[in-house]
C-alpha cells in the first residue's frame, strides 16, 4: 500500500505578521495534485495542522475544504493533533466523519487507536495496522495509568504504545466490534504490538537526534525527546513536530517537516511530501516530491545600492519573503520602506557590519573628570558601534553640544 505523509501544516499561521493562508491554500492545492497524480491508498498527517489551539476562521476553512477534497477522492485520511492543536477541538465530529474515510485521533483516552488495512500482500503478511498517537505530555499518560513509573517523554510514548485499542476495524466483524465497544467509540482489547505484522505508527514528538529549527515550539528546559529505540515494532514511524524533513536512526523513522518555510532558519530546507511503500514486512520504500511554493521564503545580503540594482533582482522572485542583510557601514534611513518598493514581502531587515559583528559590552567610561564631552561621547559611539565617527559625524556631535552647553 502506498501512504503520503504530511505533518506540521500549521495553518493560519503568521510568519512575522505576514498571514500565511494564501501560501497554506496554494501549497495544499499543489499536494492535492500530486495525490491525483500518484493516487496512495491513504494520507496521513502528523500533527500540528492548526498553528493555535483556537485555529483562526480562514484556517477552519482551510482544513475543511482540505478535507472534503480528500474524502471526494475516497482516500483513506489518517490525522493526529499535535501541540499546537487542541486535542479535543481536533477530534470534533470524529466519529461521524470517520464514516467518509477521514480519520480523526481523538484526543489521548488511555488507548491508542489502530485501524487495520488490507492490501496486497495481506495474504501473505496480515493486514497493515496503522496506529494514531495524538500528541502526548507525561502528564497525559500519568493520568491513565497512575501506577506506572513515568518521568519522561520516552517513558511516556512507551507506556502509551502498550494499551493499543482497535478503533474500527475494517475487515473483521463490525457488529462484534460495535458490541465491544464503549462510549468513545473504541473496542475495548488490549492487546500489545504484533511484531510479526506490518505496523506502522503516526506519532508527534521530538525523537532525540532530530535536528531542530526556529518555527518549532522550544520546551523551557528541553527535556521533551524521546528515545528511537522504543519505536523497534514498527516498520514506518510517520513523525510531525520538527520542521526539517529528515530521519531519525533509521530511514523508516521520518519526519516529513512542513509543506512550507515558516521561519528563516529553514530558507535551505527543501520541502517535500514523503512517499511511503509498504510492500511485504520489512520492505519499505521511500520517495520525496518536491513541493514549490507560491513565494519562497529566502535572504539577500549586499549594501543597499546592490539589493536596490535592478540587474541583481530582475530575474528573482521579488514577492518572495524576503530577509534583507545589508552590509553597508552606515545606516540607511528608513530602509524597510524604501526596500518594499522592490520587495513588498520584506520581513525581515538587518545589518551585518562592524557595528553588529562585534557586540562589546559598553561599560562606564573612565577618566571622566578630564575629558570633554566630544570626547566622552566618541568613546560611547566606537564601543557600541565598533568604529570611529566620520569626520561629518564629529563635527555634527561638536555643534550639537556646543549648542547644548551653550
Ligand atoms: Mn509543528
């Protein structure tokens, strides 16, 4: 069977106050082509599909229209909430619209859903079993099984994976199932991972060795990672929460990272949707299709006369979101606006020169009885900016203070 992987959609996010929602619903457009194109058997998405826990209208819309368009094409959704959702807003509606193929984890209950999938080698190797981990803090599992030594992330997620549930499971006896099952909707077995099956699971953690960026929630302390090593069941681990499409330990524990940059330290992240193959136990395939985005987030750098040179962003994108770094020594007055006029989408404007490579500490001046007040303040301006005043600048300060004393 063949399975897409998303994760970290974050809509209606902003990016330095720039509203995403037009890049989201171009770059949600893009992958929907690409599922037309390939036609997988199911899409699964990793967690954080909201970027706030109270996801704006447009983002409501978003995810809506997002998903009608996958059930129209009876593909198989597989979406779990990740932090930046809430777990039980996520879930809302889930049992109903489960019957059109979308999927839903519900917010953490104790048990960890699984859904049974056929396929072609089922004959051979069993049905897939796709499991759905929404978000988990050690708190949330505590809170289940009080009696249980759980005192961090890794001991959390392990605990999680040994109470499993069977949600709804497609090719055995419905009406036994149903007779199972309790309020929320899921059977009551309990029954641990058959390694001998093909297994695999949708999780939203840090796995430790993850290489982190910017857009991604820090945790004071950083004490959220989880071990690979409890992952050892499963043939395919579909990850969200780190935004750099990459692996863990192995090529079968993935993050597929956000469709889109959502911060400048990922300006050299290529972004993809990950194609994952199940063939029989064991043999996993794995693709990446690029993704393009309507505006790419990227950075320039140069002095204000090249980034102004129309020779040097003529053939570049210039609705691109830009972070500009200009060199020149001085400051250039009211640069954001003027550089707008070629770059509207300018987020981001910086120096790099004497001044911000260097941060001394400024401290108090000595001597200050015997030197004059030029004088005291040439010192003050060459330790913060690492230079000395111009000749123009000199003069400019003497008169100022002259007019001062005066
Ligand atoms: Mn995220």
């Amino acid at each position: 069977m063949k399975l897409v992987h998303l994760s970290d959609l974050h809509l209606g996010k902003r990016v330095n106050e720039f509203s995403m929602i037009e890049d989201q619903k171009y770059i949600l457009l893009q992958i929907i082509n690409i599922l037309d194109e390939i036609r997988p058997d199911g899409v699964i998405i990793a967690g954080d599909v909201y970027d706030k826990s109270v996801p704006s209208e447009d983002a409501v819309r978003l995810w809506d229209g997002f998903l009608s368009m996958l059930a129209d094409r009876k593909l198989q959704v597989y979406a779990i909430s990740g932090n930046h959702d809430s777990a039980v807003r996520f879930a809302q509606n889930s049992r109903i619209i489960d019957m059109a193929g979308i999927h839903l984890s519900p917010a953490y209950d104790g048990k960890v859903s699984h859904f049974t999938c056929a396929d072609e080698y089922s004959d051979k190797c069993g049905d897939v079993n796709i499991y759905m981990l929404p978000f988990v803090k050690p708190a949330n599992v505590r809170a289940f099984y009080p009696d249980e030594e759980i005192t961090d992330y890794t001991d959390a997620v392990r605990i999680a994976l040994t109470h499993l549930s069977c949600r709804k499971d497609v090719e055995v006896d419905t009406a036994a199932a149903e007779e199972n099952s309790d309020i929320s909707g899921n059977t009551a077995t309990n029954t641990s991972i058959d390694s001998t099956k093909r297994n695999i699971l949708i999780a939203h953690q840090f796995v430790t060795g993850a290489e982190r960026c910017e857009s991604e929630e820090i945790t004071i302390g950083g004490l959220d990672n989880v071990d690979a090593s409890i992952f050892d069941d499963f043939d395919y681990v579909a990850l969200g929460h780190i935004h750099g499409p990459q692996f863990v330990k192995r090529e079968t524990i993935r993050y597929s990272g956000t469709p889109l940059k959502y911060s400048f330290s990922e300006k050299d992240h290529h972004k993809s949707v990950t194609v994952v193959t199940v063939k029989e136990k064991g043999d996993i395939e794995i693709e990446k299709i690029p993704l393009t985005p309507k505006r790419d987030l990227r950075q320039i750098k140069g002095t204000y006369e090249e980034l102004t040179d129309k020779k040097n962003y003529e053939s570049t994108n210039t609705e691109d979101y830009i972070q500009a770094i200009l060199t020149d020594e001085e400051d250039i007055p009211d640069a954001i606006s003027k550089l707008r006029f070629i770059y509207p989408n300018l987020m981001k404007l910086s120096y790099d020169n004497k001044r911000t490579r260097e941060n001394r500490i400024v401290e108090g001046a000595s001597d200050v009885e015997r030197k004059s007040p030029v004088e005291l303040f040439e010192e003050f301006y060459e330790k913060q900016n690492n230079q000395e005043m111009s000749k123009e600048q000199k003069e400019l300060v003497k008169d100022l203070i002259e007019g001062i004393w005066n």
